[in-house]
C-alpha cells in the first residue's frame, strides 16, 4: 500500500501560517480601503470557469491552466487570472451599466507549477480594472492609483517601467515587414536575452539601416527617459503612421505623469514586453525594496472585450501580495495583534465570560482560556500582553490586568 501524503502539498501549493495571514489580511484591508477612496467597486467571480471561454481568452499558457470537467462532462480551468473574468462580467452582468467602469478584486488565482519550478502555483492578487475609456488618462488613472496602494503599504523605492506593446509592434512590423518575425523578436525581448536579439537580426538578413534600428532599439533600455523621447523621437522619422501614433502616445502619457508629480518613479523602458499577449498599448511594471523582479503588472488591453462580444478600451493592473510581502521589510509588515487573556475556572466562569465580552465590546481582542485547559501556564501567558484571572483564592486570584 503507498504511503499517504500526510504532511506534504500539491507541486506549487503551500499553507499561510498565522503570521503570514495576518499580514495578507493587513494588506488586503489597505487594498481595499485605497480602492473604495478611489471609486472602484469590488466583485467576485467563481474558482471554476469555462476553458472554451475564459481559460483560451485568459492568453495563460495551455500547460499551467488546471484542467477538469465538471459533473457535466465540460472543460473549466481553475481561474489563472482575473482580468479576463473580469471582461465576460463587463461583457454579460454588466452590459446595460454605463461606461467606464471601475471594479476591483483581491482573489486567488490557480496556475500549474513544473517540478522544480520554484513559483507557488496558488497566490493572492489584488488588482483594478477601468474599462471602457481610452483617453491616456486611464492609463494615468491606474498608474497613479497602482502607486498609491504600493505607497500604502510603505513599500520603499518604489519604481514603475513602462512601455508600449503597440509602439514595438508597429515599429518591428515596419522594420521587417513578417509579422512572424515579429513574435520573435518580441519573445526575445520578454526573455531579455540581449545577445539572442543581435544574433537573430544578424541572421534576417536585413539591410544595414534595418540592422541598426533593431539593434539600437535594444540598446536603448539602458537610456534615460528624456533620452529614450528623444531616441524615438528620431526613430520614428520616416516610419509608417501607426509608429507615429503611438510615439505621440508615449509622450502625451509621460507629459501627464509629469503632472501628476509621478515621472520621477518612472523608467521609460519601450523594450518592456509583457508575456500575456491580449495587452495592446500602454504596459508597466511596479518595483520596490530590495526584490529583483515585480511585484506588479499591468496594461492596456483594448482588443480583450470584443472576444466576449462587447468590444470596448480597457486597462488595469494586479499586485501580487506573495511577491509584495518579500519586498517588505519584516518591521513593515509586523501584524502581532496585541491579545488579553481571560484564564477563569468553574466558580468564576459567569464573571470571566461577563468581563472577556464587555472588553470585546471595547475592540479589544481577548481569549477566554479555563485554567484546567492550559497545560504549560509560563507559556501560554508569553503569548498575551496582559492577562486577567478570575480564580478562587486558593488558586491565587488576581484582580486587574497584569501586564507582561
């Protein structure tokens, strides 16, 4: 007979521990309280979703979605993402509600882990949804609001790389004109491999005027940002329309950080691509303490809705608390509650239960322990900051808080 798992988890799942849940808690609540100032409405939406709906359109690889059928022999995914249930709301419940709507969601997404991956295969994401505008102050708007709810959690150095998915589409198709290409010059890009880049476009065969775009095109990650507008700005002489459009975007979008006091927390990165490919415009990455990789994501995904049959312009983010909680410091999310105890025995339970209830009522939090079922009192006392007995007095009585 094989040996149970009893201690052991699914590949990629793990458990929350109190400590670690009280900071998520404390971390939802900020979330939430941020979202609400700022006029998003909060929503739900099931664990289980169709894979012919949500779990093709959610652009999460097919190999990390979790596949079953349910009682009626139909494919669901678990939910990987939310921004695309999100979408089939804004597309079915929501359809007569004016635009643009503003929604919010903190909710566990589900994404499958190869062995040895190192990544949790279950985590919680707080995220922001605008849709139905396309001016750039909507992507001003969660931007501003993503920065806020980072702020928030007084997360240091907080910094955002944003780029623009359309303008590196526009300008790759016009350099190579194979939209294959294209995709591969994108994926190398998302896998930032550098040396990749160059060795492909050397391979393409290009004219020397193309060879050098792309290759400077790369090289200009490591530019600042008045010098990445001016690097486009010359780019784009001689380029096709779309390549113009989209240059204009940029610099309207960061004229408008300006004033909203934000392009000092920005780093104009136009190589940033992103690997879910609904996004179509503006995209960004959100940055803080000593962490190497991103605690948040986002971006404009205009083409998402029509996949439901309400085409509309939309944009958003998602703030991964796991990630979050190890760019903090442990004295910024330190969450101990300060707990009383009420240790009481038979002839004085009616009193303890009295007193333990009228401090609850204050917002104090108590636990109501019978003496008979501690079995280590140094220790269980060491848990609380103070503690009130009610005993007889053959057990020493104590009357008032004593403080530990």
């Amino acid at each position: 007979m094989t040996q149970p798992y009893m201690f052991e988890k699914p590949l990629g799942l793990r458990d929350l521990l109190p400590q670690a849940q009280r900071a998520i808690a404390k971390l939802e609540n900020i979330f939430r309280q941020e979202l609400q100032r700022w006029g998003y409405d909060f929503l739900q939406t099931p664990a289980l979703e169709y894979a012919e709906t949500v779990g093709r359109a959610s652009a999460i690889e097919d190999s990390q979605l979790f596949k079953f059928l349910d009682v009626e022999g139909h494919p669901v995914v678990l939910r990987p993402d939310m921004t695309t249930p999100i979408a089939r709301i804004a597309a079915s419940s929501l359809r007569r509600d004016p635009l643009p709507l503003r929604l919010a969601y903190t909710t566990a997404l589900y994404r499958s882990q190869k062995k040895g991956g190192g990544h949790p295969s279950e985590f919680e994401q707080t995220g922001a949804e605008l849709i139905g505008d396309a001016t750039p102050y909507a992507d001003v708007e969660v931007i501003s609001l993503m920065i806020a709810l980072l702020k928030k959690t007084g997360l240091g150095s907080i910094r955002l790389a944003v780029g623009h998915v359309g303008f590196v589409n526009a300008l790759f198709y016009d350099i190579v004109k194979d939209k294959n290409t294209v995709k591969q010059l994108r994926n190398l890009l998302y896998n930032k491999n550098d040396v990749r880049f160059h060795e492909y476009v050397a391979s393409l065969g290009l004219p020397n005027h193309a060879v050098w775009k792309l290759n400077a095109f790369i090289d200009s990650r490591r530019l600042n940002n008045d010098e990445t507008l001016d690097y486009l700005q010359s780019m784009t002489a001689g380029s096709a329309i779309p390549v113009h459009s989209y240059y204009q975007n940029i610099v309207e979008l960061m004229d408008l950080l300006k004033i909203d006091h934000l392009d000092g927390k920005i780093d104009l990165d136009i190589t940033l691509v992103p690997h879910l490919n609904y996004y179509t415009g503006f995209v960004f990455q959100g940055f803080g303490g000593d962490l190497g990789f991103p605690v948040a994501s986002g971006g404009r995904y205009d083409d998402l809705l029509a996949q439901f049959e309400r085409p509309c312009p939309a944009t958003g983010f998602g703030i991964r608390l796991d990630r979050l909680m190890s760019a903090m410091h442990k004295a910024e999310l330190q969450t101990e509650p300060r707990k009383q105890a009420v240790i009481y025995d038979r002839e004085n339970a009616g009193r303890a239960l009295h007193f333990a209830n009228q401090e609850r009522e204050k917002g104090y939090a108590v636990v109501l322990q019978h003496a008979d079922g501690i079995e280590d009192p140094d220790a269980f006392a060491g848990q609380f900051d103070m503690i009130r007995k009610f005993l007889n007095t053959d057990r020493t009585e104590t009357e008032g808080w004593t403080n530990r």
